[in-house]
C-alpha cells in the first residue's frame, strides 16, 4: 500500500540557523516511526518538511520514491494531526472530520458512511454534533486523529499529539495510539521529546540531536546499545562514565577506572584505546557486601537511595571518584540489606553490562539506512 | 480610621455621580426638549408634544440628509471593513519588510485631523478634474475608517492558532478555500464591530463632508450645522437628535449582545472543566 518516506541530503535553514542539518533518513512502509529528540533539535521543521509547510532549502523529500519539491500541502497524500490539534472551532466533530472529504469531493452518501465509521473507530459516534470546545483535552486529540485518519493517507505526520494530557491519559492513548497504526497499516511518523513515548510506540526511532540524526534503530537497540553519548545521555541512562582502554581483556577491552581499578567491557566499540565514554545500565548493576571478590568488582560507598517503590535507586561514590547509579530490586526477606548513606559495599558490574561508545560519533551526513 | 474611610467612600461616590452627569446630561437634556411644545429650548417645560418630531420627518431636506448619511455610513463600513480584513492578512503576513512603516502609514489618519485631509482631498480632487461628490465623500470616510478595521481585525486575526489554516491546507483546501472555509468564518465577530464603528464614524464626520458635499444634497452633520443657526429649525434638530441618541444605544447594545451570541454559535458553550472530567471517565 506505500508509504515509504525518504529524506535525503535534507536541509533546512532559517536565516543563518540550520534547523535541519542535512538528514538522511528512510522510514519503511506501515511502520511506526519515532523522531525523538530534545525542543529545538529540529524534528517538528522536519515532519513540516514533510507536510508541505515549509520548503527544504537543498535535499529531496521522497514519498514512494516521488519528490515532493513544489507539491503544495493539499495535494500530498500525507496528513498531520497537530500538537494544538488544530480543531476548526466553528465546526461540529462531523463537519471537522468530513472536511478533507468534502475537499476531495466525495459524495454525500459516503461522506456520512466514513465519517461514521472512524468516529466508531475512536468511540466518539456519540459526540458527532458538538463543537471541539465541548470536548475534553482527550477527545480533541482522538477527533484530530480521526480527521487525519479518515482521508486514509499514505503516512500519518503526528507533531507531539499527546504532549498536552495528562500523564494517566497519555500511557493510555500511547497503547491505542500504537493498536490503531498496526489495524490501520498507515506509516506513522511520530515527533517527540519524550523517550518513554518513543520507546513504548515505535518501530524504529531516530534520535536527533541539532538538526541531524544521531541513531536510528529499534527501541531496545537504542535503549541498549546507544551508539553516542547525546543518545545515551538523552535515554536517561545516569551513568555515563569516563575511562582509559588500555588494550585487550577476555572478550572485550580492559577499562582503567581509576589508578589500579580495571574492569573488562564487552559491549560496543572494544577496539577503542585511549580515553573513552563508557555507559553502564543502572538495573545491571549488582550490589554486593563490601568486601566481595572477583572481577569486575569495584568498592564503594552509598552516598544516597531514593525507594521506588519496586525498588531503590542507589547512588554511590566508587573508590576511584565516580558516582556510579544502580536500580535495586527488592529482596523477598525481610532481612535484605538497606543501602542508607555512608555504607560501604562492592559494586559488580558483569563486562556485558559496560558498553564503550565509539570515538567521534557517526554523523547523519554519512548515510544510514534503516535496517 | 472608621470615619476616614468614611469621607474616602463618599468622595468617590460623589466623583462617580459628577461624572455620570458630566457625560449624560447633555444626552438627558436633548430628550427632554424633543418632547416640549415650546418653540425655544429653554425651561420651564411649556407642555408635552411629538409635534417637532412630526415636523422633522416632514421636511424632506432633513430626511434626505439623514438617508444620504445612512448610505454612505453602510458603504463605508462595508468597504473599509473588507480592506481591513486584506490589510489585517497582509500586517499578519510573516515575512512583510518594513512592517513598522506600513503600520505607520495605514493608522496614519487616526491622528491626521480631518479639516486637513479634506483640504488635502479637495485639492486631489481638482487637480484630478473631478467635481466634489457623494462618492468623494463615501472615499474620505473609507480613509478615516480603515485604521478602525484594523485595529478591530488585526488583534482577531493574530488570536487565531496559524496551524487551523495549515491544517485545512493538510486536508486538501487550496489557499483561498483555506481562507474562506476557516479564517473568514473565525473573524465574522470582529467584521461585525469593525462594521458598526466604521458606519459609526462616517455617520458622526462633518469636515471632510462639508468640504466634500456638493451644495443641496448635504449629510446629516453638515446640514445639522446650518440648520443649527436657523433657530425655527432647532426644535426638529432636537427632536432628530434624541432619536439618533436612543437608536446608537440600541445598536451598542445590540453589537455587544450580537457578538456574544455569534461567539457562542460559533464556538459553542465550553463545557465547566468538571462536566469534562466525567465525561472522560464514562467514556474511558
């Protein structure tokens, strides 16, 4: 049914300021495809590239291979919901969600039938007669959708849609937000600031940072295996630690914590030597009574723990100067030792916990293709 | 301190009363004299009587002054009202150079006095080779009322979210459909009070229409002039007046009720927020 977009060479510059920096991106067909990145990284100039709001100072906009350039945004087979919903106040839901079919030009008979069907699809058949402002924040969101929807484009542009409900409301409509793209089979394409958003929808994610694409992969992919420090940091992994690779060990590559304290990394590029970025996972982190041996052990001291709920997250201080985080579980008994400030344990962390990032972080000028 | 705020209270009251008779007074004192039989505006009260009213609806060069006025007052807020809407898009455009310079020249009449761009108008006029005229006059009026558009519709127009217009260019509508379909409705309050206020302001303009107005076919306010110096024509003026003084209540009173109520058609009613949470919740 078509639906691939492709970004090539993408840029966009307002004056002097680049906010798009020459992006190189290929979203696959009927997949859910995320642009996660901080405000200002340019990632809504990017879906508006898409939409047809704004024109690309150089590079192309693909759809199915076709380029864009000079399509105006009434004839793209693309549609956006926006992040203020856009609602034509003065219309009732039925007349907002017939509109692009009226538009179109489609018959009276029909226009009812569909309208119908997608005010069924997202529950809001009841509402067919009043005015957006009779709605509440969660509704006006589903009507933007089903407006969207209704014209059954080849991509769907989504502009931070859920930014402005409730958390409760947001996780809820993030799980019928995915159900309906995979029933529908439409491509998503997905702008946000929030990593849990990202992660918990996505097929894939790009993460953008400046105005260019810092990784695509899958959620996991990303989470896991965060190819930069901007990734990792903007995934909210809390440990991002400095480190000497002094050269070879076991599977992977000796890390120089601190004068004496070598711990083995397997994880991302173990070929670097030098000074290096190393991210180490919070719930992969044990801890340990102070005074446990073995390798890839470090002592350390608590210098705070914060209860979760499910567990604790513990800072601690390790003997070579770094604060190091890790997410406990709770123990079944009783007698499972409390991590209060000041007490001394031994943190393990297993070398496939310890992932170095690659020296000079790829850039999205170089071309990456979704896998 | 009990007596302090005591005498604080009662100045102000009497600072409101002063002022409400300021402003009203003279309104209160043309009614009065509409009805009284006297020939001469002076009191005592000689006796009630609508013959003055009877009279000025008679004299045919009164009425023919006041439906001149009426016209031009209706072609002028309908024009200057449509080219506020054009300069209001154009002022809102996002890229527009020198926009302090355009705004400058566009609200330049509100401080321009009006003997001076009727002058400036007379001038044109002949040096064009055209006789003054009604249609000279209904352009003059147009000037002085474009800055009044403007700064009814621009402020409107600004108020509204640019992503409607982009979302109904998203779903297939061309630029001028775009505009028709969304913005035009959206500003339909505010065309209305732009209307009123510029009929206001032609209806109310004497220079420029005494400079304007072919001899014999006079405006209202350039025939109540003269006619103000003909002392047996006072009465009428009077009696005209106190009609024109209940019939600009009645319209401001009706604009303020009839923008509320096309807001509300518009829009619809907002929901209180705690209807909005039930309705939620049944509907999670």
């Amino acid at each position: 049914m078509g639906g691939e977009v492709r970004l090539v060479k993408l840029v966009k510059q307002f004056g002097s300021f680049s906010a798009v920096d020459g992006i190189n991106l290929t979203i696959p067909a009927g997949t859910f495809f995320s642009l996660l990145g901080p405000s200002g990284c340019g990632k809504t100039t990017t879906l508006r590239l898409v939409a047809g709001f704004e024109q690309p100072t150089s590079g192309e906009v693909l759809l199915d291979g076709v380029d864009l350039a000079g399509t105006p945004p009434n004839k793209r087979n693309v549609n956006t919901v926006f992040q203020s919903y856009a609602l034509f106040p003065h219309l009732k839901v039925f007349d907002n969600v017939a509109f692009g079919l009226r538009r179109a030009g489609v018959d009276r008979a029909q226009i009812t039938r569909r309208v119908g069907e997608i005010l069924d699809q997202v529950q809001l058949s009841r509402f067919a007669s009043r005015k957006p402002a009779q709605l509440s924040g969660g509704q006006q969101q589903r009507v933007a959708l089903a407006r969207a929807l209704v014209l059954k484009p080849a991509v769907l542009l989504l502009d931070e849609p859920l930014g402005a409900l409730d958390a409760k409301l947001r996780r809820q409509l993030q799980l019928e937000l995915k159900a309906l793209q995979e029933q529908v089979g439409i491509t998503f394409f997905y702008v946000t600031h929030d990593q849990e958003e990202a992660i918990t929808m996505s097929d894939q994610i790009a993460v953008m940072n400046s105005g260019h694409v810092e990784q695509v992969a899958s959620p996991r992919e990303i989470y896991e295996e965060p190819s930069t420090a901007f990734v990792a940091d903007f995934l909210g992994v809390s440990n991002l630690i400095e480190a000497q690779a002094t050269g070879p060990s076991g599977d992977g590559v000796a890390l120089q914590l601190g004068p004496g304290i070598t711990v083995e990394a397997d994880r991302g590029d173990v070929a670097a030597r030098g000074a290096v970025k190393v991210v180490i996972r919070p719930e992969r982190i044990r801890i340990e009574p102070e005074g446990a041996t073995g390798t890839n052990r470090v002592a350390a001291v608590v210098t705070r723990s914060v209860y979760l709920g499910n567990g604790a997250r513990v800072i601690m201080q390790l003997v070579t100067g770094q604060s190091i985080v890790a997410l406990a579980q709770n123990a079944d008994d009783d007698d499972a030792p409390t991590w209060s400030p000041g007490v001394r344990v031994t943190c393990s962390i297993p070398p496939a916990a310890i992932r170095v990032l690659p020296v000079g972080a790829p850039r999205s000028d170089q071309p990456v293709s979704a896998p | 301190m009990m007596i302090l705020r005591g005498v604080g209270r009662a100045s102000l009251a009497l600072y409101y009363w002063a002022f409400i008779v300021f402003l009203f007074a003279p309104l209160v004192v043309i009614v009065v004299f509409a009805f009284n039989k006297s020939s001469t505006p002076v009191l005592p009260i000689a006796a009630f009587s609508t013959r003055w009213f009877e009279l000025a609806f008679a004299n045919t060069q009164l009425t023919g002054a006041l439906v001149r006025s009426a016209a031009i007052g209706v072609a002028t807020g309908l024009f200057a009202t449509a080219l506020g809407i054009m300069s209001s898009l154009g002022l809102s455009a996002s890229r527009l150079r020198l926009r302090a310079f355009v705004v400058a020249i566009l609200l330049l009449p509100l401080v321009v006095p009006y003997i001076s761009l009727a002058v400036g108008l007379l001038i044109l006029l002949n040096e064009l080779g055209l006789q003054i005229s009604l249609w000279a006059v209904f352009l003059g009026h147009v000037v002085i009322a474009l800055p009044f558009s403007i700064l009814v519709v621009l402020p409107r127009l600004r108020s509204l979210d640019p992503a409607l217009v982009e979302a109904a260019r998203d779903l297939g509508s061309g630029e001028v459909s775009a505009f028709n379909l969304v913005t035009l409705p959206l500003l339909v309050p505010s065309l209305v009070s732009s209307f009123l206020i510029c009929f206001i302001t032609s209806f109310d303009e004497f220079a420029i229409a005494s400079f304007l107005a072919p001899p014999g076919l006079p405006t209202y306010p350039v025939f109540l002039y003269a006619g103000s110096r003909t002392p047996a024509l006072l009465p009428e003026l009077i009696a005209i007046g106190s009609i024109i003084i209940v019939a600009s209540l009645v319209i401001v009173v009706m604009a303020e009720g009839g923008r509320r109520w096309a807001e509300q058609r518009l829009i619809g009613q907002t929901a209180p927020a705690a209807e909005n949470v039930s309705m939620l919740a049944s509907d999670a």
